[in-house]
C-alpha cells in the first residue's frame, strides 16, 4: 500500500515535471520582432519584410484564405491589413466583428497560410474608403474635428481602439500570434502637423493591450510633418525609391529601410481614365529595394472591390471613386493572377530566405456568363417615399440620422417666368424636377451651382434628389456632409427669394435600404426606380454585370449589395463573387436614379475596366479659348533638370493670388508638358497651403488617353500628374496653366516634383508670372 502510495507520488511528479518543461517550451517557441539599428529582427535574426496589402473588407470572406494563398505564392511573407473604422462601428458604441467584419479570423487564416500581418487600425485610414474609415455620424456633432485633440473625437477614438484591441492584441507575435507591427493613424502629415495628436493615438493603442513595434508612415515630402523620435516611420512612394529612402533618412537617421505603400498601379475616379502601373518599373524599384535590404509593402497586391456604398472621393477637385478597386495589382479583382503577379514571383523567388520554399499557384477562379436575367418587377421612388422630415431648410443627411444613399428635399415654387436657382452647395450630385418632370442635373465634380428653370404657368412642385457618391478621404476637405448646403435661391432676374419649407425624405441606400413595394414591370416608372430581377445558376463561378444600359445608381444580389455603377465610366461592369450565388434562383435588384425604360442586364466573363463615356470639353480652357502672357511679364525664368527629384526656384518675394507656370521646352524636344506636383513657398520658405487653390486656366490637358487633368499638379499624389494631348492631337510649346490661389501671400520660391514613370514632357525651360488680381482675359 505504502510502495503504491508512493509510486503514485512519483507518477504526479513527473507529470508535473512534464507540464512545467512543455509549458516553458511553448513560452520559450513565442516569436520576437524588433526593429534594429539596420534591420528588423525576427527571433533576434535579420528580417526583410515583403508586404503585400490586401482588404478583408473588399474581397468576400469566403475567398480570404484563397487571397492569402496567393500572396504567399507570389512570393510574400507579409500582408498589411487596414481595418476601417466604419465598418465595425456602424453606430455608436455598438460594434460588429462577425462575419465580413471578422478581423481576427482573417489575421489567423494567414498565420495559417504562413504569412505575418502589419496591422493598420486607424483611426483614419485613407485607401480611397469612405470618409477615409471614419464613421459618418461623427459628422452629427457640427463642433467636431476629425485627426485633431477634439475631445469628443479622442473620446470615440479610445473607445474604437479599445474594443480593436480586445479583438487583436492577443495575435500579436510575442503572445504566439502573427501582427508583427501596429501603425499609428496613417499618413498624418498631409493633413497636420500636431505630434501630440499622434502620440495619444499611440497611448491609446498601448491602453487596448498593443506591445508590438508601433510605425507612422507618410510621402517623402510629408514626413517631416508628422515622424515622432519615439515612434519608428516608414516612407511611402510609387516611384524612385532612392529618393523616397533618402528623405526618410533625413529624418530618421537609423532604422531599417521601409516602404510602407509601394504602388504598382492607381485606384480609378468615375470619369476618368482607367490607371494602369509598369510591370518593369515595378520590378526594377522592387529589385532595388531587395538588394539594400529594405522592406516594402506592395499597396496593393490585390485590390479588389468597394462593395456597398463604401467608396470614397478626393477633393479639389471633387472626384468619387469607382466601386471597383482593382488598382491593376498584381492580383487582379476577382483574385487571379496577372503578368505582373508572375514578374514578382519570379523577382521575389530569387530573394527568399533560408528555408523558405514557393508554393504553387491556386488555380484562377473562372468567370461564367449570365444571358437569363430577367426584370419582372419595379417600383418607383416616387411612390415609396418614407414619411418626410418638414423644416424651414433643407437638411443634411448626417441630421436626418443618415449615413449613406440620397435625400429627396421637395418645396413649392409659385407661378413664375423662367428664372435660375442657385445653390451655395451640393454634394455630391442632385437630379432637379418640377412636378416630378426632370429639368437639369447638378454636378458637384463640375463645380457649377446654377441651374436655369422654366416658366410657370401655376404653382408648381419643386424636388430635388440628392445622391451621395462617397465622402471625401484624404486631404483638408473632410468634413464632408451630405446634401444641399445652405440656401437654395430662385433669381427670376428681378429678384431673388430664398426658398423655404421643405420636405427632407430620408432615402438610405447601401447596406440596408428603405421598404419598396413592387410593381409589374409593365408599368415602367419614369425617374429614379427600383427593377428586380431574377436568373438561374447551375454553377458558383463568377461574372461581371454589363450595366452598360443602365445610367447611376446600385446593384443588389441576394440582398447583398455590390457597390455603385455608372455609366460614364471608367467601370462598366460590376463584379459578382460566385460564392455569393446560390444555385438556383438567384435575385437582383437596381436602383437606377434616372430610370431605365427598357431594363436589361447579363453577366460576362471579363470586365470593363477602362471605358470613359462622359463626352465634356476640356476641363480647364473654354472653347477657342486661346491665352498668353507677354514674356516681359514674367517674374522669373528659369530651367529645370532632367530628373525625378524636386526642383526649386527661388526669386524675389511676388505679392500674389493667381500663379502660372508656362513651360517653354522638353528634354526630349517632344511637343508635351508633364509634371506630378507643384509647391509654392512663402516668405519664409514655408509651404503654402493647397486646399483652396483652383485651376482656372489650362492650354492643354490629356483627359481621354490618360488622367492629364492640370489638378494633378497639388493632389498630393505623386503617381498622378498634368498632361497636355497626345492621343487626338499634340499641341506645340508654350503651354500653361493657371491657379488661384484662393487668397494672397508672399511668394519667394517654387518646388516641382517632374513625372515619375518617365521622362515623357519632363519641363526643360520655364517662366513664372504672377499677380493680386486674376489675369486679363480668363
């Protein structure tokens, strides 16, 4: 009994012994990132990061692990992962992270798929997402300042970065998990320059449990903005990577090299061109990175889809983003490869480290067409109106305690002759009627606020359906509400009334959509309409909707909704993930804001990506418009270098609003002038502020061919620039342009950033002018 009794005590001892070495095993097997004095350091050991970002939010969840594949496979061990905020809080203080909006599960699906994860929480993003990931009903407080120490602001921040790290602070690396680094914001110094603001972003991400290395990143000019000692930057560029690595070296001495966005392509605006990348340039500044051992994130590897109403907009100018995001990424938007994706497995397969070993290539998914769909029903938005909101003004949408879609505001016009109505403001693009009969459309791209009207015989009801096409996501003008801003004004020429009493009907769109009782299709609906439909499927595959026949508006299938059409271009196709078809029946449903009398849709097994069918004049020069400043004008002249850096002039202070930049030569002696950005300085040296300026004059701009529009000039995008004609016709040297400044400084110099992707119409000689009040004859 005694022998028994003690060989039990032996027995619990040993597995006791057992546990306590299994448990200090697994302790001990818990990875460490770090970032060195020249290098990251996993487990202590020099580390490149090859980074690929890719959205869980724009691919379908059932195709996160088929992503991820691919990524690997092309030769990644890396992928960055934005989280946008206003995904997961769609309403205050209640927050969502099942399903699409699973960060986690897609965090752990690529440990699995051996891949470590760069997290971006927030709380701004950017990534052409809607209000850059803030959250719409921010916008209900008219004191709030987002990206600032506003207090109601941080007060939702920290609740938001709390409830992220409950989700992902426990897939960090050093508690066995794969998040190797965190950023901080994203981007901030092309919006501030408050440094306390970025370290309370920092503190609460330490607050919500966040131990790895934290990161800010930003544009090589933007970087000395924003880079804090105490928190490591990365740069971010689409081209020339010595340079970009060379700014960050000026403010930041040591480190490791990194590029955190690396762009291989360009997202897509509606009514402009399709962007497409280089493979070689990619692979050449890829090579380059590789071989002085920098890490690099490729933004993006696989773009995908804004689905929903969740694609933003830049501005100045206004520009909404198509919904499709395929950013001519190396993965394409439906996840198949692309001969870029190949060109970098290869480069990439050449870099790998000990041990590590390509894997094949998934199988691409094949697309299906779809000739059977059918529209048996519709519903005019007329007659599904929700009970309206009356008040002495129009009102905006975020005060109607709505996010996304279109407000109809209705009043009444007494008898009358022609007049013009005058808005101080739309955003974003309005449809105006007179007893439901459509008279004119309002455009706020076009930045033209009047619109003539008829005469009235009787009193007459005036409506006007606002849509919103997507909040801006990047740059000063954020604070983007929805709807008619300010007072609507009928002038009849006599006199002008500011017109009062309206309805305000809330029409929410997106996700969720207002109740709509159907129709027979026979009775086709004129204005904006609902059309359902359905067609059969036998098999899961993909396809492409041709909305080619349709005007603006949203797509439905199954009641999830795809994103945006329109049918100037440059999408004209609407992707459909095949696991989100059911074998079967299968419904879909269009919201058409214009009508469609005759409603047609089928699928295709390819996209249209890249047709324009917006017919418009030149954007910045009215017709036979021909001007020209006499040389002895000219406040300074000049010649710039043959290069991709920065040029700088520096002159006598001018006292100025309106500037011109005339280019006199090429390099190449070619008849074409380009340049990606152009910064003014102050007396002092310091940047002037580019939020206000406005192109009002440009001779020529390539607007068919390529994205050659003169606003390029102060986007803040490197990749896009100002392009004068070369695909109908090359008009010869001089050409100008024009920019209002939006008030007067003191000007003492100029920096030029030429093209990037090539030398084509790189500006060789030049002349400056300047002046207080607007040039004669614009």
């Amino acid at each position: 009994m005694y022998t028994l009794r003690s060989f039990s005590r032996v027995l619990i001892l040993v597995f006791c012994l057992l546990f306590l070495r299994e448990k200090t095993s697994a302790q001990d097997a818990v990875a460490t990132f770090a970032i060195g004095d020249t290098s990251f350091l996993l487990n202590n050991k020099p580390f490149v990061v090859r980074c690929g970002e890719m959205h869980y939010t724009r691919m379908p969840r059932e195709d996160w692990r088929h992503r991820l594949k691919m990524a690997k496979a092309m030769g990644l061990n890396t992928v960055c992962a934005y989280l946008f905020w206003n995904f997961t809080e769609r309403k205050p203080g209640s927050f969502n992270w099942s399903g699409q909006a699973d960060a986690a599960e897609f965090c752990r699906m690529a440990q699995q798929e051996g891949l470590f994860v760069i997290l971006r929480p927030g709380p701004y993003s950017c990534a052409e997402w809607e209000f850059g990931g803030f959250p719409w009903w921010l916008l209900k407080d008219k004191s709030m300042r987002v990206r600032t120490q506003n207090a109601h602001y941080l007060e939702a921040c920290k609740r938001y970065l709390t409830e992220v790290g409950k989700q992902l602070a426990p897939l960090q690396i050093d508690k066995g998990g794969n998040i190797l680094m965190v950023q901080v914001e994203n981007e901030y110094g092309s919006f501030g320059t408050d440094r306390e603001y970025i370290g309370k972003i920092r503190d609460f991400l330490k607050e919500a449990g966040f131990t790895v290395p934290f990161f800010t990143c930003d544009g090589p000019v933007q970087l000395k903005n924003d880079v804090r000692p105490d928190i490591f930057a990365a740069v971010n560029f689409g081209s020339n990577p010595e340079a970009g690595f060379k700014a960050l070296r000026s403010v930041q001495a040591h480190g490791p090299l990194m590029c955190a966005e690396y762009y291989p392509g360009w997202f897509d605006s509606w009514g402009r061109p399709h962007h497409t990348g280089s493979s070689q340039r990619v692979i050449d500044e890829l090579k380059w990175m590789l071989d002085h051992n920098a890490s690099f994130s490729i933004y993006m590897a696989h773009g995908g889809t804004t689905f929903s109403t969740f694609s933003g907009a830049n501005a100045p100018p206004y520009l909404p983003q198509t919904s499709s995001y395929d950013y001519d990424a190396p993965i394409n938007e439906a996840g198949n490869a692309t001969p870029k994706f190949y060109a970098i497995r290869e480069l990439l397969g050449k870099y790998l480290q000990p041990g590590e070993t390509l894997p094949d290539v998934p199988v691409a998914a094949e697309a299906q067409m779809l000739n059977n769909i059918r529209f048996t029903a519709s519903a005019s938005l007329w007659n599904n109106l929700p009970r309206a909101v009356v008040a002495d003004t129009a009102m905006l949408m975020e005060d109607l305690d709505q996010g996304y879609g279109a407000v109809l505001y209705e009043t009444t016009l007494a008898a009358g002759g022609a007049a013009t109505i005058r808005f101080e403001d739309v955003h974003d693009y309005a449809i105006v009627y007179l007893d439901k009969k459509q008279v004119g459309t309002i455009d706020r791209r076009k930045g033209n606020f009047l619109l003539n009207i008829p005469a009235r015989a009787k009193s007459t009801t005036l409506q006007i359906l606002v849509e919103a096409t997507g909040r801006v996501n990047y740059g000063s003008l954020m604070h983007d509400r929805k709807g008619i801003h300010g007072a609507v004004v009928l002038d009849d020429g006599k006199s002008k009334k500011e017109l009062k009493q309206w309805k305000n009907y809330s029409i929410d769109l997106g996700d969720k959509t207002i109740p709509v009782h159907y129709g027979p299709i026979s009775k086709t609906p004129s204005g904006a309409a609902f059309y359902k439909g359905s067609f059969q499927v036998s098999e899961l595959k993909d396809t492409y909707l041709d909305l080619r026949k349709w005007n603006k508006g949203l797509v439905w299938v199954n009641g999830i909704c795809l994103g945006r059409y329109w049918n100037i271009g440059p999408t004209q196709t609407m992707y459909l993930p095949g696991c989100w078809l059911k074998k079967g029946a299968n419904e879909v449903i269009v919201f058409d804001l214009l009508g469609n009398h005759r409603p047609e849709l089928s699928g295709l097994a390819k996209p249209i990506l890249d047709s324009v069918t917006e017919k418009r004049a030149q954007a910045h020069k009215k017709v036979s418009q021909n001007w020209t400043l006499p040389s002895s004008k000219a406040w300074y002249s000049g010649s710039f270098e043959n290069s991709k850096e920065w040029q700088t002039a520096s002159f006598k202070p001018a006292t100025a609003r309106y500037f011109c930049l005339e280019a006199l030569s090429e390099f190449k002696n070619q008849p074409y002038t380009s340049a990606a950005e152009i910064q003014l300085l102050d007396a002092g040296g310091n940047e002037i502020p580019r939020s206000a300026w406005k192109v009002l004059y440009a001779d020529s701009e390539e607007l068919s061919g390529d994205d050659g529009n003169a606003a390029n000039l102060f986007d803040l995008q490197f990749t896009s620039i100002w392009h004068t004609e070369w695909q109908d016709r090359s008009p010869k040297l001089p050409h100008q342009v024009v920019i209002d400044l939006g008030k007067t400084y003191k000007i003492s110099g100029l920096k030029l950033l030429p093209r990037q992707d090539n030398p084509n119409g790189r500006i060789k000689d030049y002349r400056l002018y300047f002046s207080a009040t607007p040039f004669k004859g614009l």
